[in-house]
C-alpha cells in the first residue's frame, strides 16, 4: 500500500493542488476531505475550499471537530477512514494538534495514512505531518513545534513569502535544533511517496521546493527539479 503526502507552503487552496491530490487515490470520484482545524474553523475558508471543489472531479467533505455527541454518531477514524484524501487547511499549528491529540485524530490519520489515504495540505496542514518546524503559533516570534512525524524531517512552509523563515530555518538547521529537512514556496509542492520524494510540482516557475542540511557547519540547499502544473 502506497503512503502518499502532497505538501504545499501556503495553506490557501487552489484548483492543481487539490486536483494533483485527487488524482494521486487513483479514484475516477474521490472522496476528499478537508480539516479546517488550525482556522477555527473559519467559514471563508471553508467557502474557498468547496469552490475549489466545484471544479474539480471530486466529493467534498469538511470534518470539523466543534461537535458534539448527540449530534454525530460517527467517530472522527470511521469518518477519516471513508475518505480518498484528507487536506488539511492553514492557521495555528499548535492550537490543531493539541486538540487532535485530544481528540484521537492523530492517530486516525496515521491509521489512514498506513492504508493508502492520500494526505496534503500547505501552512500548518503541510508542517504538522514533519517531526518539527518553526511556527507562528505562539505570541511574539516564530518557534519550534512538533509535528506528527509522519516523515521524519523537519519542514518550513512559507520560504519565500515570509522574510524571517529562510535564515531561521538555516540557523535552527546549522545549531541542531532541527534535523534536515523540506522547504516549500507558497506556490510549490512536493510529494511524498513512502516518505522519500516522488516529485516537486509548482504553480509558476518562480516557486520551488528545496532540500535543506547542514554539511561542514554550512547550510546547503538543494532545489528540487518540479514541473509547473499551474
């Protein structure tokens, strides 16, 4: 069984990434879900993710966790374990994963990542699947928060659009307080078969997805050779 993960670094949705995931079940009509944890739930999101939808051969579904046991008699593994595809949205990373973990929905999702659903998302949606990355989760500055280690790397959403996330990610690589790891512009993708590469796809020729270790105490960064589905 294939464990596949498409990655992205801005959480905004658009028609080739979510159609790049839908593709990748196999299925003629996925079923593909969104998790709109990080934003609260915030309904414009919600809104964008289904217009999306609409032009795209796909079934939506949104899986919100602000329910409440009267009124859903599905557990949230047999909800995630029906879907196709799972995408998970942009906001707060740590604020998400505590009430995952709360709820269980981390370990549905690894269960459903282990027997083939497809798993994506960009911003928080694509760091939470990483041991570690920074995050603006927190007051003041970017810190470190751990993911779910799916692949056990660590990762920076935003590379390009947020000034301070390059040489942040750099020096937290170079002092060992990260691993190596995967770096992606708003608008670049990478996905993940089995927890190596597979490929790098890209909205537009200005954006890519990077490799970043340190070697020698240096920082090297390796860009990945991505085809434009844009």
């Amino acid at each position: 069984m294939k464990r596949q993960l498409l990655v992205y670094g801005s959480g905004r949705h658009t028609v080739p990434f979510l159609d790049y995931m839908a593709k990748a079940t196999g299925k003629e009509t996925p079923n593909l879900c969104f998790i709109p944890t990080a934003s609260g739930e915030d309904p414009e999101y919600i809104k964008s993710f289904h217009e999306v939808c609409s032009q795209i051969d796909v079934v939506p579904h949104v899986m919100s966790v602000w329910i409440n046991s009267y009124d859903q008699k599905e557990s949230f593994e047999e909800i995630i374990q029906r879907m196709d595809a799972i995408v998970v949205g942009g906001g707060n990373t740590l604020n998400m994963l505590a009430i995952w973990k709360a709820q269980g929905i981390d370990i549905a999702l690894k269960k459903a990542y282990d027997t083939g659903v497809v798993m994506g998302g960009g911003s928080a949606g694509s760091l939470c699947w990483f041991n570690a990355g920074t995050t603006d989760s927190r007051p003041k500055e970017l810190s470190i928060v751990n993911g779910m280690s799916f692949i056990d790397k660590s990762h920076c959403p935003h590379y390009n659009s947020e000034t301070s996330r390059r040489p942040l990610y750099h020096n937290n690589i170079r002092s060992g307080k990260l691993n190596d790891g995967y770096a992606c512009d708003d608008r670049s993708a990478i996905h993940f078969i089995n927890e190596e590469v597979y490929t790098s796809v890209s909205l537009d020729e200005r954006n890519h997805s990077y490799y970043v270790y340190s070697k020698n105490g240096s920082i090297k960064e390796e860009r990945l050779e991505s085809k434009v589905i844009g």
